[in-house]
C-alpha cells in the first residue's frame, strides 16, 4: 500500500492560502467586475481564454479579494468522479473516508478551480451539475448523503476553446449553467506592464518582446497552430533579466517551443532578428 | 539552436521572411525571390524581392509590401483606377505607402518605423484619401526604393483567382510561371527608367528578360520523360472528360536515369487475369526520393474539416481496470480487497490499473497517383493531381495531428522494371514543411502499375506500420495502364492486389477526387474495396468518416503484426 500516502496527498489537490501581496493581475475589462458579481450571486464561472493568456492569475488575484482559499485541479482524461469527490482509503485496517478537492471547497466554502475541464471525461463533469446550478449541491453516493454548499464556495473551470481536442467539448448542458468570461490576451500597453513587472526587465525590452509577441500573434490564421502567449513572453523576460540577449532569450523563450518544425523555426528566427534588432 | 535554422540564416533567401510578410500583413503571405534588380512588388499572396539586395533592404521592402497589404491599400477598388497609370501608381505609393505603415506602426519592427515619414503620412487617412492626392497637382516626392512598386494588373487578376477560386491554393511558383506573358505586357508599360542604359539584348533589358524567361521555360520543357510519356495512357470509357487537350507532362528525366543506376528494388508478382495464375517476380518496385519544391505554403492545420470525422474513428479502452498487472494501482479495488480480507474471504488479487493505449491503433498509408492522366483538368478546372495532392495533404495532416501513423507515397511506373514509388512522408518523419515541399514538387508523368505500387504500398504498411490496424488509402483516378498492362489486366490485377491486402487483415479504401472516371470502372479496378468517387475535395470530410469505418471493419479481423508472405 505504498501508493497510499502518495494517493491522499494528490487527492487534495492544490491550495493556495497565502496572503502575501495580491497576485498581479492588471484588468483588462470588465472581468473583475463579472467575476465578483457572479461569486455574490453563487454563480459558477467558466473562463474561456487562449493558453498562456492569464486565466490562472486573474484566478488568483480574485481569490485573494474575495478572500477566500483557492483549490486548484489539473484535469486530465484519466480525471475519474472519485478524484474529485473523494474516496475510502485504508489507513490501520480501518476505511476511512478522505475528502476529494472539490468536496472540501464545497465544505469550507473555497473557490475551487478545475482547470483545463475539457480534458476531464464527460461522465465526470456531470457531477458538477447540481453543484452549478441553482441547488448548490454535490450528492455524495458513497456517503449516503448530499452537502450543500457552504457560502463562499464558487465553481470556476476554465477551458481553451482553440485547444486541439476535438473529441472533447464541454458538454451544453454543462455550459448553460456557467457565467462564461473571455479572457484574451492583454493589449499591448498593458502587456508591457505585465512583462515588466513579472520578469522584471526594463520598458523598453518588455515593448519589444510584446511587439515581436503581438506580431507573432497575427500568424495565428496562417498555419502556426500555437503563438506566442504572455506566460512566453514573460519567460523571455525573465532570460533577458539574467543577462541574455533580447534575441537569445527570444529564440529559446519563443521560436523554440512554439514549434519543431525547422522552416517555421527559421522563419521565426528571422522574425526575432528583425523585431529584436539592437 | 538547432543546425537547420543556422543553415537558414546563412542562406541568404528571401523565403526565410515569409512569415514576417505574413506577420505584418495578418494573412497567409509568401516572399519569393523576384528578377535582379527589379522592385519589390506582390501579387496579393507573394511578394517578390530582388534577392541579391541586402537583408536590411530585403526586410524594408517585405514590409512595406505587406503593410500596403495590411492596411488595405491594395484594394480591388483602388488598384482597378491604376492599371495603366504607372506614374499614378507612383504617386499614390510614394503617400500611400507611408500612410500604410504609419498605420500599423505599432505592429512593426523597429528599424522599419524609420521609414515613416509623418508628414506625408499625415496628408491621407485612407487609400482613397491617398489616390485623391496622388491625383491632385500637389507635387508628391518619388517613393523611396525600399517601397518597391505597384503592379495593378497582377493584383487584379491575383484578387480575381482568388474570388473564383476562394478554396484553391496554389503555390507561388507555378503561378508565377503562368503569368510569364502578363508580366512581360506590363513590364513594357511599367517604363523602367533605370535600366534605359543596358543592353537591351542582355543582362536586364526588357528584351533581356523576355529571352531569359523564354530559354527558362523551353529548358523546362525539354526535360520530359522517355519517348511516349507524354502520350495519352488510356482509352476511356468515361464520356465526360472536359479537357480535350492533349495531356502535357512535365517529368524530369533524371529520376529515370536515377532509377537505371538503382537496379535494387523489390520484386512483386503480378496477376494475369487471361492465364489465370501470377507472373513470379515481374514488377520490380524502387523508392526514389521525390523532389522537393521550394516557396510551398505552410501546412494548414484541418484545412478540409477532417478531422472532426475521423477523430470518430478512435475505438478501444485506453485504461483497464482491476488488473492482474498494471502500472498504477486501482485504489478502489485495493479498498475492496482489503476488506475482504478483513472478513476473512479471500480476496480478489486483480488490483492495478493497466495503461494499454490503443486508443488510436492505426497505421495508415496514402497512395498518391502521381501517373501522367492525373495531369488532366477535372471538374472544377484544377487539375485531378492537384485535388489528389491537397486531399493527400489534408488527410495526413489530420491523421498525424490525431496520433495516427501516417505515411505518403506517390506512385508512377514506366514499365514492369521501373514502378517507383516517392515517399513524400515515411512513417517515422515528422509532419513539417519538408514533407510538404516533397508533395508539392510531385509532378504527374509516365503510367500507372497499380497492382505493383498495391503491393508494396501494402507491405511498407505491414512492415513499419507498427500497429494491429492498418489501412491503405489509394487516391487514385482509377485508370490502371503501363506497358504490357492494359486497363482490363491491370484492373484485375489491381483488385488482386487488393484482395492480397485484405487477406492480410489491411484495410483498403480507394478515393477518386476530381476525376470522372464513371463508377463501373472504378467498381472493375476497386472491387469489393471500399471505395469512393467524390466530385470536389470539400465534400470529402462528409464521406470520409464511414468510408474509414467500412474499409476498417471489412479487415478488423485479429491478425499477427507481420502477416507477410
């Protein structure tokens, strides 16, 4: 039973409860606003935004006003009801029953965040239903029983709607009972602050890194299946403040994992030569 | 860095700023080498620059070209009002071009915002308010060199291709072949001040250019085939063929005289329907290296809506439960076990999770026809070939973007001792720009040996397919015909072929894209093969999903991985 202590520590999920200094989140919109609005009103929340763009921060820095702890879930395909809700373990011979993270939001009133839901299978997004909607419930089959939830709890997946899963789409029914925000990526002033705060690097290499990123974004309709996002850029940044070249830190941060394909690669070499440019 | 993109820096082409071009101009956007000492100028989807200028120049005059393209200033409805009007047309550039990039000036890099001048860029705030000035008496300065030039006419007849055709793509080079004679009529109204002291004859006068443009194509002509390939192949039986035209072949002969020296091949049987029996060894099969073409456009990712469809496809459990053996260990069983065991039953020892991904077990290898009647115009006016080769390359994008494992080779016989088979894309390369440039360098020529390439399509597929389930895509216009190996023989040895395939638990689909081959001979060539004619290759992500289930299911029989011969 070695997996055991490995198991109940995953089942947790993660929890982030610091309450060091708000997570940076510029606003770009109104989604503050929406966010808050919908966590008075006990509505669940589905971000929708492209990968890199600052779902997870934005999430964050939300739970940090509203004061309240943040359950963080990976979903993955293997993602099972059990993960979620939780399960019997065996601890001294006994069964004991171990919360999964999404009953302990329920129960402490946390906002608890599936992340990537898509990927998780359609059987298990069901369980979510009733705890989406009006009702504020998650059945519990094993126990016997039904918890409502405790106030502050609030429900918030995110997904990537350009994300190359076809087969997996977020169920309609599952949808209809979410505030949907849109998060895209920031314009290009404030993505300039992001960068320089986060990687710490001066204005002016903080406008050009989103200027080579703002322009690697406009070849998303042309064949580059992913570009260049903030979270990127930012590592860029963070290569550029250690000592590197813009453009070293360019070509490892951005044209290195944005694809293998060696044309593209040149091309975007090529890009960064020009954008970058000393 | 890896060493294909060091390669690429030091070779100095102007290729490499294709995706800058399409970054500036938020469109799909090739840059190609243009004439020495021409101007920049572009046709809507290449931009053409002088490659033996330098890089900065090079880079200046891509982006001008594609921020004229940006902001709109090579609309239809401007460039209309300057055919003809070459001086016009340097007077609109020399302001329109400044307000173009003042436009996006956010978006460019920072050596080409210098070329801004504000002050004219402040004299128009849209393409019309631009040509108003140009056509004014205001004195306008000549647009610097880095603006290149503006050539209405191919941009009138680009746009117009292009709203004819919305889904066509072809690549920038054949197209510019195409447009030799265009291009020469407006060079001459074009004026080239600057080359009125050379040669007319030589070097870059006009006459220059037309005689290296003439000796350009003649040398492309002449590297045809063996006598007779460019023949017609085959007698039909289909009426409805629209072109009339003799079927013109462009092959190289070098991959000829590269097969004569590479005698290795593989040998396959052939069958003959009239004795009843096969011929041992008769064909004799080689893999030759197809040609990659230069300036192909990028992959597009599920260009055709297939992979919606074949997604579908996906059968099997990728996680099993309650396992004897597994990797990770089923919590609940191991819950239930214990249990047991605490009542004091025995419990049941099957307690971990087995990973077993088969979700997508499948191999599948497509079949290109790359003979000399694929050359012939289809329905919608582009040719069968180019229909094959886009069907061809949608299929394996979307198979490879699925996990499958997908193999393209292309097919082409002069012969039973020299049926070759191009592997465009093996099963172990990646899906990148390589295999793309291999696909679009296909040129149709010579017959087709249809059995032949069946079998040892099939037997790639087998060997380094690598899965249980494994499935042979013919794309084909139907039409079997080689020396010794008329269309009656070939089809029945064709379907032979096939049914060898199928034996051997491989799946068989033959499509037709685009050819009018009628559907009782391809029902002779396919036999009880699922197969398909499908008229244009859009209507293929309707048709392609049960067509991949039925083929599937006539050969999902359990078989060893290495059922050969």
């Amino acid at each position: 039973m070695a997996g055991d202590g490995a198991r109940a520590a995953g089942l947790g999920g993660v929890v982030s409860t610091t309450r060091a200094a708000r997570p940076y989140y510029v606003p770009v919109a109104n989604e503050e606003r929406i966010f808050k609005a919908a966590f008075r009103q006990g509505l669940s929340v589905l971000l929708k935004g492209p990968t890199g763009c600052g779902k997870t921060r934005f999430l964050e820095a939300m739970a940090y006003d509203l004061e309240r702890p943040l359950l963080t879930v990976a979903c993955h395909d293997d993602l099972t009801t059990a993960d979620l809700v939780g399960r019997f373990l065996l601890r001294g011979g006994e069964t004991e029953w171990v919360d999964g993270p999404l009953t302990r939001a329920v129960r402490e009133g946390a906002i608890c965040y599936l992340d990537e839901v898509v990927e998780a299978r359609q059987d298990t997004t069901v369980v979510l239903h009733p705890l989406a909607d009006h009702r504020r419930q998650l059945p519990i089959e094993r126990l016997g029983l039904t918890l409502d939830a405790a106030p502050g709890f609030c429900l918030v997946v995110s997904y990537n709607p350009g994300y190359q899963s076809v087969l997996k789409d977020l169920k309609d029914s599952t949808r209809q009972r979410m505030v949907a925000i849109e998060l895209g990526f920031p314009p290009a002033d404030v993505e300039e602050k992001i960068v320089a705060h986060e990687a710490g690097v001066d204005h002016g290499n903080a406008a050009k890194l989103v200027r080579l990123g703002q322009a690697i974004r406009r070849l998303e309709t042309t064949g580059l299946r992913e570009v260049a996002s903030t979270r990127v850029l930012i590592a860029a940044g963070r290569l550029v403040a250690e000592g590197l070249s813009p453009r070293e830190a360019a070509r490892a941060a951005v044209a290195g994992p944005l694809t293998d394909d060696s044309t593209v690669t040149s091309g975007l070499v090529e890009m960064i030569d020009v954008y970058l440019a000393d | 860095m890896n060493p294909s993109c060091r390669e690429a820096e030091k070779s100095g082409s102007p290729e490499r700023l294709s995706l800058l071009a399409s970054a500036i101009s938020s469109r799909a956007l090739q840059v190609a080498a243009g004439g020495p000492g021409e101007k920049a100028w572009t046709n809507g989807r290449v931009v053409f620059v002088d490659a033996s200028i330098d890089r900065r120049e090079q880079i200046d005059a891509v982006a001008v070209q594609a921020s004229l393209l940006a902001a709109g200033s090579l609309d239809t409805d401007v460039v209309r009002r300057l055919t003809r009007r070459s001086a016009l047309a340097r007077r609109y550039l020399a302001v329109e071009g400044h307000r173009a990039l003042a436009a996006i000036a956010d978006l460019l890099p920072p050596s080409v915002r210098t070329l801004i001048d504000s002050n004219v860029a402040a004299r128009a705030d849209s393409p019309a308010a631009s040509l108003a000035a140009a056509l004014s008496r205001e004195s306008v300065a000549d647009p610097p060199d880095s603006f290149g030039t503006i050539r209405a006419r191919h941009l009138l007849t680009s746009i117009n291709r292009a709203d004819s055709s919305a889904t066509t793509r072809q690549d920038a080079p054949r197209e510019q072949r195409n447009h030799v004679l265009a291009e020469l009529a407006e060079d001459e109204d074009d004026g080239t001040a600057a080359d009125l002291f050379s040669s007319p004859v030589g070097g870059r006068g006009a006459l220059g250019r037309l005689l290296g443009k003439l000796l350009e194509v003649v040398r492309q002509l002449n590297g045809g085939g063996p006598p007779g390939a460019d023949a017609p192949t085959h007698r039909t039986r289909a009426g409805t063929r629209t072109g009339r035209n003799p079927v013109l072949s462009t092959g190289m002969a070098g991959i000829v005289e590269e097969a004569a020296i590479e005698r290795r091949g593989t040998r396959y049987p052939e069958w003959d329907v009239h004795r009843r029996r096969y011929r041992q060894d008769w064909c004799t099969v080689q893999e030759v290296e197809p040609r990659p073409k230069d300036g192909t456009p990028l992959f597009v990712s599920d260009a055709y809506g297939l992979r919606r469809p074949l997604a579908r496809l996906g059968v099997g459990l990728d996680r099993f439960r309650r396992r004897v053996q597994g990797d990770d260990i089923d919590i609940d069983a191991v819950v239930e076990a214990r249990v047991e065991v605490m009542a004091g039953s025995a419990p049941d020892e099957a307690v971990y999770i087995e990973s077993l991904r088969r979700r997508r077990d499948l191999s599948v290898l497509l079949l290109l026809d790359s003979s000399g009647s694929a050359a012939e115009p289809g329905a919608t006016g582009q040719t069968v070939h180019e229909q094959q080769c886009a069907a061809a390359a949608a299929l394996t994008v979307a198979l490879h973007e699925l996990g499958d494992r997908v193999a393209l080779y292309a097919y082409c016989s002069r012969g039973r001792s020299a049926v070759q088979l191009m592997p465009v894309k093996r099963f172990d390369d990646g899906l990148d720009t390589a295999v793309m440039r291999r696909l679009h360098g296909l040129v149709p020529v010579a017959y087709s040996r249809l059995g032949a390439a069946i079998r040892h399509g099939a037997a790639v597929l087998e060997d380094r397919g690598g899965t249980s389930r494994r499935l042979l895509v013919v794309l084909s216009d139907g039409l079997a015909y080689d020396h010794g190996y008329e269309p009656a023989y070939g089809a029945a040895d064709a379907r032979r072929a096939l049914a060898e395939a199928r034996r051997r638990g491989t799946a068989c689909l033959c499509l037709s894209i685009g050819a009018h081959t009628d559907a009782e001979t391809l029902r002779l060539v396919f036999g009880s093969a699922a197969h398909a004619t499908i008229p244009t290759i859009e209507q293929l992500s309707h048709v392609i999903g049960p067509l991949f289930r039925a083929a599937l299911r006539s050969a999902d029989i359990p078989r060893p991985l290495k059922g050969r011969r």
